[in-house]
C-alpha cells in the first residue's frame, strides 16, 4: 500500500526518502522507559494529557490553559477547523493537504494563495483563518520570525495557524510558543514525532491565547493521547532525544542535491531543510516512483499537492550510503528514458 502522505509502504526496502521524519534517532533508552511504564495501560491516560501539558507550559512560559496535547499535530487541525465552522480559510500552497481536508470537512469557505500573493489575498479577501506552513512541506521554504510577527500584527482580524512540524530541521529561527501570549491572533501547532522519529504514537500540541484555547478544547475528545505517546513526550523533552545534528543533515542533504543537478533529467528547488523538491525535466513522477520503488527505494511522488504544477518527487536526504544508491538508480532512469 502506499498512502498519498507518502510514508506508508508495506515492504521491504533498501532507503526510504518519502519521509521528513528524522530517521537517525536511537530509542534504546526510550523502549527501555516505556516498557517500565507498560503497567499504566492498565488504566486510562490522563484525560488532557496534563502532566505533559504542565511540562510544555513550563518549558514555554506559558501557562497550562494556553496549551492543548493533541493526538499528532493533525488532531489540532482538525480541532482548529472545527471549532471555526464555516470561516473563510486562507491556505498558503502548495502544501500539506490536511489544513484544505480539516477545512472543507468543516464547510469553510476555502481559498488558496502562493506565498508571493499572500499579502494581497489577505488584504483582498479578509479571511478569518489563515494557514501556514513553516517550514513548509514540500518544498523546505521557511519565513523568518520576524517576517511572520510583522504579517501577523499586520492583520489583526484573521487568525493565523502556524504549522511549525519541521521548525527543528531549519537554521532559520521559527516562532516562540510563548509569543501567543503577545500575539491575540496566533495559533502555533507543533509536532513531537518528526524530530523525535515517533509519528507511530501521535503526539503533537497547539498554543494560543487562553480564550482561543477555550474556544478550541471544547471539541477535544477526552483521551485522545494514549498513556505510552504522554510518557515518551515527557522522557524525550527531558532526556533531549538523542544526537540530532542538524548542520550535518543540511550538509548531506546539499551534497545530495549537488549531485542530483549534475544529471541532465533533474532539477532541485531551493530548500532550508533537509527535504526538497526535484522537478523531473524528462518522464513522469509517477513512473519514477514506480522504477524507484522495484530498486526497494521510495521517494515521494509530489505531483498532488495543491499548487505545484509539474512533474515533482520530494526527498529527504538520508546517510551518504543511502544517498549514493539514490543517485546510482537516478543515473539508470536517465539513461532508460533518454535512449
């Protein structure tokens, strides 16, 4: 099987390029923690996921009641969407797609914009909500703090949601969470799965203003966030979750793309992440993907996302091993599609 977002294949494979989660992380000593916590499956998790909220807030400067635990950073779309049932909705694309699916689920009136219009379809269209990824997914493009607060302060009628998802894989400087409580108009969504390499256990958080927060809690489910997903948050955010380097993913990452522009076939867009796109000059993605996948490699076929027009993969760089197979079998596709 393989799922639109790109990470679900079933199968064996040799690397896996689809996903911008951290591959590199060693959990021993997490799966050794939660294995002592197994007996708290006995009984139900904390409604709210409070003590890791109380965790979070303390860490954040904030207080408890400007933060919501999610079940992945998804729920908290989905939350968002549906406590502003039948807003208007600005989403900057081409990005990920479940801000557009939260919204249309929840009867939003749903525009699009690229982020060089983005000033003047706010100004046009006066949305209530106002969607950004940042880093954005696919292509790594990330706004500066400073360019977000300005935008944000500029418009003071719309509320603008934050994805910071990948905010650990830029040098650029992303938002402080704590900078909703100078900001009556931000959510921030974050996630703890890309970075700490759990999407398994789901675990994501928005901040906001407290009224903000109260608004959107009303739709939470209680126990949304499992026992094992609330202990793992707490243990990684204290135990700082391994050797993550990220000088050094964004050196690979640009070796990799040297390479991949050295051939004739492709060509790579600019990125402030280890992620990015390759647009194809020649053949489909789909059917890249397709000779890709029977070397038992996987990239991400990117030609669905709203807004990018082309054909597109996305990859994220993986070890320099990984990423010499790559470039051997891109080589073998050039030449098979060239004679």
């Amino acid at each position: 099987m393989i799922n639109g977002h790109g990470d679900e294949y079933v199968g064996e494979l040799k690397a896996n390029f689809s996903s911008n989660v951290w591959l590199g992380a060693d959990h021993s000593e997490l799966y050794q923690h939660l294995f002592t916590r197994m007996p708290l499956t006995r009984r139900y998790p904390e409604t709210s996921a409070e003590s890791l909220q109380l965790l979070l807030a303390n860490k954040n400067q904030l207080d408890s009641n400007q933060i919501i635990i999610c079940n992945g950073s998804t729920e908290a779309f989905y939350l968002i969407a549906q406590s502003f049932y039948g807003a208007s909705s600005l989403v900057v694309t081409p990005t990920f797609s479940e801000y557009a699916d939260a919204c249309l689920l929840q009867k939003h009136q749903l525009l699009t914009t690229h982020r060089s219009d983005l000033v003047i379809n706010i100004e046009k269209h006066q949305p209530n909500l106002v969607w950004i990824c940042n880093p954005n997914n696919p292509d790594g493009y990330c706004f500066s703090a400073l360019e977000l607060k300005q935008l944000i302060s500029s418009f003071p009628s719309s509320i603008f949601v934050i994805d910071q998802a990948y905010i650990d894989f830029t040098l650029q400087d992303g938002l402080l969470n704590k900078e909703v409580s100078l900001l009556d108009n931000l959510i921030i969504v974050q996630s703890l799965t890309k970075r700490y390499t759990i999407p398994g256990l789901r675990l994501g958080y928005l901040v906001a203003n407290s009224k903000i927060v109260q608004k959107i809690v009303r739709y939470r489910i209680p126990w949304s966030v499992n026992t094992l997903a609330i202990e793992a948050g707490k243990y990684l955010l204290q135990h700082n979750g391994g050797d993550f380097e990220l000088e050094q993913l964004l050196s690979e990452s640009a070796d990799l793309q040297a390479e991949i522009n050295s051939l004739n076939c492709f060509e790579t867009m600019p990125s402030q992440t280890p992620y990015f796109l390759v647009n194809l000059k020649k053949g489909s993605a789909e059917e890249l993907k397709i000779f890709l996948l029977s070397n038992k490699i996987l990239v991400r076929q990117a030609t669905n996302f709203d807004g990018l027009e082309g054909e597109y993969i996305r990859i994220c760089s993986q070890t320099p091993k990984e990423n010499k197979l790559l470039i051997e079998r891109l080589k073998e596709w050039e030449h098979k599609i060239s004679q």
